[in-house]
C-alpha cells in the first residue's frame, strides 16, 4: 500500500534546492557510513546497533533524542518503499511532490549522503491549501513524518483522484462526525496548551536542540501520541489519546509503548509511566487500571461557545 511522508531536506530546508536538482531525498545525521549492509528488515534492530553510534559522536544527545534520529535515518534508507510519496519543504512555504523510485545508495563526502532516487513532480502544493490537520502533520518536528492518515485530502492535492467532498470519518464507531472534526485535533491542542494542563505541572514534553520531538514519537509497534519527562528527569511518560470511549484494550497498548520506552529509551535510573486521555472510560478500562499503577486516566471535554461582541 503507497505511503505518504513528509520529510525535511537538511535544518530548516538547506539542502532542498540540491535534492529537487539531484532527484533525490537524503539524510546524515552523522552517520558516515555506507549502510547497504546495515539495513535490517525491523528498525528496532538497525537502533540496537547505531545508537550507541550516534551516541559517541554525539555526547550531548540523550538514548531518546538518538533513538529518533537513528528511526528517521532507517525510515528514509529502508523504511520508505519504491512508489511512495514523499512532500519535502522548498524552505518558501510550498511542498514539492515526489515519487521514490530507488533503493538506498550512499554518496561519500555529499550533503545529505544517505539518498534514495526520486521521481519530482511538477505539482506543488502552497502550505495555505492544507486542512489544518495535514498542516500541523506535515508541520510536525522532525526529519520524517508519516502522512498516510491524511491519504484523500492528499489524493486531491496532487491531483490523484477527482475532486469531491470531504469524507469527515469513516469509522462507523463515530457517531457525531462533528465532535468528532473537533476531537480528532485532540493532540494538537493538547500539545499547543500543554503548559497549562495537570500534566504539563509535572511534566515537559520531549524536546531536542530546542524543537519538539514527544509528538508521534515511533516505536516498533506504533506510535506514541505524546512522550514527556518529568520536570526533575527523574520519570518518562508516555500519554495515549482517544477520540471517544476508552475501554481495557487501551491498556495493554499503552503498555506495549511503556514497555518499549522502557527497554529503548529509558536511563537505568528513568522510571516510565503512562497517562490515557479520553472523553469517557467504562467498567472495563477502570478494572484494567485498578492492576496497573503507573498508568492514569484522564478524560477532556469538547465545548463551543458563542460570544456575543
């Protein structure tokens, strides 16, 4: 099945104008190598072995900051398949389109030297025509940023498929498509108002060289919606949002992601703890939390308000 990435052609787009001439997409992240050997099937394994790498050559960088970067360099070298689409910054507000047409190569001594061919389209596609939500994906921190989930607006921006209205949800579980236009931007506005929530007292979102890193942080079985540390760096959390009811399968998977971070990421002396966001639980989910400690509930309300000038 075609994916849809964006991805950041060198720090605020610096390598852009070469990469559209060259016909291609790159990353380095200190990584000189030729990884033609070194590219597992699974990325968790290629992470066992370059980020005690990237670590040494970057001492400063914590296991969580080297974990992502060692991710997006195995999404970019392997992850991403010939005939995906790839939308990279132009640095001017537009997205030039793409198409992978080649495998990993490796170009010593050249910027971005861990490149895969690609096929650019003429279509570019001005920032402005976005929804909000493939605004705040595509404009997500980051080297790479999977956009699969926003696969029709996506279709009709590069001109795939024809023209037609805008399909809110197709889940049939959504009963209200729209609450469900307001909920599903859930993550977003937890993020912009982090600061002035309970979690945001005892916790930061992960950060790296000042940019946002916590939101849709990847892991080997999906990704985490927010990751936070503690204000004093003594814990790791890891938060999961729902659109609507949450019941008890929501806690095996947080705990899937706790147990990652807590393999991966975490310094022996890291506790990590788990925060599921909803709009409402049941019996279900309470029985489920009652065996499990570190993982809290929190429910959010959607509100709309007139206000009369």
């Amino acid at each position: 099945m075609k994916q849809y990435y964006r991805i950041t052609l060198g720090k605020q787009s610096a390598h852009a104008p070469e990469c559209f001439g060259g016909g291609f997409i790159g990353a380095d992240f200190g990584i000189h190598q030729d990884l033609s050997r070194k590219l597992p099937t699974e990325w968790r394994e290629f992470n066992r072995e370059f980020i005690p790498i990237y670590q040494a050559r970057n001492p400063g960088k914590t296991k969580i900051g080297a974990g992502l970067a060692c991710a997006a360099l195995w999404t970019i070298a392997k992850g991403v398949n010939v005939g995906d689409i790839v939308l990279c910054p132009d640095g001017a507000g537009n997205y030039r389109v793409g198409e992978v047409t080649g495998d990993y190569y490796y170009v010593a001594g050249g910027a971005l030297p861990h490149r895969r061919k690609v096929r650019w389209l003429e279509r570019k596609i001005p920032r402005g025509s976005m929804s909000d939500a493939l605004q705040n994906s595509s404009g997500s921190a980051g080297t790479v940023s999977n956009l699969s989930g926003h696969v029709s607006e996506l279709e009709r921006l590069i001109g795939e498929v024809p023209t037609g209205p805008v399909v809110v949800s197709t889940d049939p579980t959504v009963e209200d498509a729209a609450a469900f236009a307001m909920e599903k931007h859930l993550e977003d506005f937890l993020v912009e108002n982090w600061e002035s929530t309970e979690l945001g007292r005892e916790y930061d979102i992960w950060t790296e060289d000042g940019e946002l890193k916590g939101q849709q942080y990847l892991t080997d079985t999906g990704p985490i919606d927010v990751l936070a540390v503690s204000k004093d760096r003594t814990r790791i959390l890891v938060v999961e949002l729902k659109r609507g009811r949450a019941s008890d399968p929501v806690v095996g998977q947080i705990l899937r992601y706790m147990g990652y971070v807590g393999d991966v990421l975490a310094e022996e002396d890291q506790k990590v703890e788990g925060a599921v966001i909803a709009l409402e639980d049941d019996t279900k989910l309470r029985r489920a939390l009652q065996a499990v400690s570190n993982v809290r509930f929190y429910r959010y309300r959607v509100q709309f308000t007139l206000v009369r000038s």
